[in-house]
C-alpha cells in the first residue's frame, strides 16, 4: 500500500512537470508570437529588449508570460507618477465619459481648467498646448523665431536659432536638423536652415556664436540634462551663464524639459538647479501621466502672444482628455512630493552604484532619478548583454549610444524597492564578469 502510494505522488509529480513544462512552452510560443507578428507587419524603426509587456501597476511592468519586472527606464520619463496611477486613469475615465474631442473650433470646459492651473503651478503668463514632445520643440521654434521678426526685427530669411552638439529634440525632420546623430538625420535631406551648432555644456562657444551672428539669433535650445546623448550633466551654474549671455545679446533661452521636467531630476523643473526661469519651456512626456501625450510650450505674453489665430494649432493640442489628465499628472507630482522622493532615491541609487566595483563600469552620473551607468566591454560583453541579464533577472533598462545604459524608474519608488533593485543590477553585472 505503501508503495502503491508513493507512486501515486511519483506520478502526480511527472504530471505536474510535464503540465508545467507544458505551460511554458505555449507562453514562451506566445510571447514569441506577438514579437514574429510585429516583426512582419510593423516597421522596423525600433530594437527592443525581447520582452512582451501586458500590464503595469507603480513601479512594475508584467509580461504576457506573468513575469514581473522593476520598470527603470519609466518609458523615457513619460511614466514619472507611475504606471497606471489610479487618480490619473480616472481623471481620463470621468472626462472620456463627458467629451473627449473638440478641436480648437470651439471652447471646452477643460482645456480652460488646465490653462490656469499650469499657469499657477510654474509661473508663467501662458501655456501653448500641443501633443509630443517633438511637437513642444516645433512650437518653441516658432515661438521663438516670430519673436525674432516681430520683436528683434531680424528678416525673415535670417534667423537663427543656436542648439548643441548632442542633443535630441525629436524626429521631425526640423528635429533631426539639429542633431549631429547621422543615424538621426542621414538621408532625410534637405534639412531645415538656420540652426548653429555648438558644443554642449561650453559658455565660451555659446558667446562666440552670439557675438559673431547676435543679431540674427532669436534663440539658444537647450536641454538641461542631456538624456539621449547618456544623460551628460553640465557643469554647476551653465544654465545661468546661457542664460546671462542669451539676454546680454537679446535672445531667448529655450529649455528642452520634455525629459528633465515634472520632478525627474529633483526639482519640478530641471533649471531650477540653476535658479533660472527659462524665456520658453517646453513640457512634454510626465505631462501625461503616462497615460497619452500631452506637451506645449510655457511662455509669457510677450513672446507667446505674437502668434494669432490660424498661425499655428494642433487639433489634438489641448483636447478635453489631455487636459484633465495633464492637471491630475501635476497634481499627483505635488500631492505625492515625487521633486523630494527623486532627489533623495538618486542619491542613495549614485552612492550605491558608484560604491559598486565591476570590471564593465567606468562612471556614474546623473541628477535626481535621471541617472546612467557608463560602461566598456569586457570578457565580450558589452551594455546590451548586460540589459538583456537585468531582463532575466527582472528589471528593465535601455542602453544608449552602446556603452551607457540608463536607469530612470518611475518616480514612486520607495527606498526599499529602490535597494533591490540595485541589488538586482549588481547581480546582473557579476554574472556577466
């Protein structure tokens, strides 16, 4: 009897395996599945790590297999608040209920609600609303070159708007314009004139330009924390010396925080380090809540007001369901303290991670929880290994330019949270040693 019952349990135990065994393949074959039939019908413009996601909640994402993962790139800092913030998502449900789109044929009841509350919550006179973070960068554009003709009285065929080496403003063909990215800007041609290029994080090279076309420059754009080019961090005080010098020569300074913004390096804006106030601030990516885009351009009357009706729109820019997100998206940050939680979990991630001995790491920096990991190849190794272990080990980053891999993970996390991740990035490294 007794023998008959053990197997039994013998059994029982190869069913179970082989029922378990079973269950991996069919979601292993799924999640395998949806990455074949987005390689056949979607374009090929992305290269993603072979994760399929189907849900997230805070600071965690779950494949279609229902493996959880430590979410550290928060969608390029579009996910600030968190996936899926319940306060957010019925902000968009109670508006979807009521009206969803207008276009800006007509007023709505919501768009009006959001402009003065963005008007309170950063100080300035008004807000331009438009949709991607590319689009931002277009309005600022245009906002800063009708200055330029209006106000500076430089001819049309003249202006010029002044951007850094490095930088990434979008992928508009005008964006791709002032990158020095040829992956970014090869073959698109002909490109948008009237843009000078400058190495980043040098006042010397910004106020020899100024001098030598001063009086055809409506602008400077700016990012104030690089973060495709590796989340490169300037030297204290640049942003106050651009901004010294851009109003010494009459332009404007623009302040690409489509990234930096809404909290992410600890502070609500990343140029409040430097205790200025940008003429232009663009806003994008956080604005929504992770849950659609919304973006736009903060200015005051003087710059924002030379543009009329007709001059330039969007009909998505500023429809009823951004709007009340995009007020709940800001609230969220405030009510919850997420400026005072990135700078204290970024502190405590660069200690832990600049403690951290490995062979692959050769810095770490960063401002708030906008940080990156630069690396080198080793053992034939290099960043993208390294992410793909990270996946298996249940966390989630990118890396950029190859050798930098950055970890922004939504703005929520906890101390806790934070240190498993780290201890989870660190095992990753090891392994690969």
């Amino acid at each position: 009897m007794v023998e008959k019952t053990k197997s039994a349990k013998s059994c029982a135990k190869k069913s179970c395996a082989k029922t378990a065994a079973k269950k991996e393949k069919t979601v292993k074959t799924l999640s395998k599945k949806y990455m074949e039939m987005e390689s056949k019908y979607g374009a090929k413009n992305y290269h993603p790590l072979p994760v399929v996601l189907e849900k997230g909640k805070g600071i965690f994402v779950w494949d279609v297999e229902g493996k959880k993962y430590y979410d550290f790139l928060s969608s390029y800092s579009a996910v600030n608040q968190g996936h899926c913030h319940p306060r957010i998502v019925k902000a968009l449900k109670d508006q979807a209920s009521k009206l969803c789109l207008t276009s800006r044929a007509f007023y709505n009841d919501s768009l009006c609600k959001f402009e003065k509350y963005i008007h309170g919550y950063f100080g300035y006179d008004r807000f331009l609303p438009m949709n991607t973070g590319a689009e931002g960068v277009e309005t600022a554009i245009k906002l800063a070159r009708r200055w330029g003709a209006v106000k500076k009285g430089i001819p049309n065929d003249k202006i010029k708007v002044i951007c850094c080496d490095g930088n990434f403003h979008g992928r508009t063909v005008t964006t791709i314009t002032l990158s020095d990215d040829p992956s970014s800007y090869d073959n698109y041609g002909p490109l948008t004139p009237g843009f000078i290029h400058i190495p980043y994080d040098d006042t010397a090279a910004l106020e020899k330009a100024l001098k030598k076309y001063g009086k055809e420059v409506c602008g400077f754009l700016v990012e104030p924390i690089q973060g495709e080019a590796g989340i490169k961090v300037p030297h204290d005080g640049y942003l106050k010396e651009c901004y010294d010098l851009c109003h010494k020569y009459n332009a404007l300074l623009i302040a690409d925080e489509v990234q930096t913004g809404i909290a992410r390096t600890g502070r609500l804006l990343c140029s409040q380090w430097d205790n200025i106030r940008p003429d232009i601030v663009i806003l994008g990516k956080a604005l929504g809540g992770g849950v659609l885009p919304v973006s736009g351009c903060l200015a005051d009357d003087d710059i924002i007001l030379n543009i009329k009706p007709g001059e330039h729109g969007s009909t998505f820019g500023g429809f009823p369901l951004a709007a009340a997100v995009a007020v709940e998206a800001l609230q969220v940050v405030k009510d919850e303290k997420l400026t005072q939680n990135a700078e204290k979990m970024g502190k405590i991630f660069r200690e832990e991670m600049g403690k951290f001995k490995s062979p692959f790491i050769v810095g770490v920096r960063g401002r708030g929880l906008l940080n990156a990991v630069i690396t080198q190849p080793h053992n034939g190794k290099e960043a993208w290994d390294i992410c793909v272990e990270m996946m298996n080990n249940g966390l989630l980053a990118k890396p950029t330019h190859k050798h930098i891999i950055r970890f922004a993970p939504p703005l929520v996390i906890n101390e806790a949270e934070l240190r498993k991740a780290i201890d989870i990035i660190k095992k990753s490294f090891k392994a690969l040693e």
